[in-house]
C-alpha cells in the first residue's frame, strides 16, 4: 500500500531521511507561506485551508527544494 501502513488514519506517514534537517524545512515552510501570503496554522492543523492554499505551499517548497539541489549539484551555494 502506498503512503506507509497507518494510511486514513490521520498520522504522519512521510519520515524524514534526514532528521537534522527539520529545523531548516520549517523555515522553508515559513518563508514559503510568507511569499504566498498564506498562514501557517499554530496549532499545525490544515483542516481549515483550501486545496488550493496546501497545495500551492507544498509546490513552493518543491521549487525551491529542486532549486536548492540544482545549485549544490552545479557547485553554486
């Protein structure tokens, strides 16, 4: 099955390969939403945010991550 075994179950599925990046993905996430002008929530419940908002933040984040490796492979910081 795919998205791990407690899929539907409403907990998180997506583990990170590298757990010491965790610091800086939320600071991504933030200056990602901050760009879209979206909220991110305090609680970190996105039950209340359109399709669209969570999505256009997590195709941000894709971008910028794509942009980020992009650079590091090419040797550019």
């Amino acid at each position: 099955m795919y998205g791990g075994q407690n899929q539907g179950s409403g907990s998180r599925t997506n583990n990170l390969v590298v757990p010491q990046a965790t610091a800086a993905l939320q600071q991504l996430k933030i200056e990602a939403a901050q760009e879209l002008g979206v909220t991110i929530p305090q609680d970190g419940y996105y039950g209340n945010y359109t399709s669209r908002e969570t999505g256009s933040l997590g195709g941000y984040i894709t971008k910028r991550l794509v942009q980020i490796a992009e650079q590091q492979l090419s040797g550019r910081s």
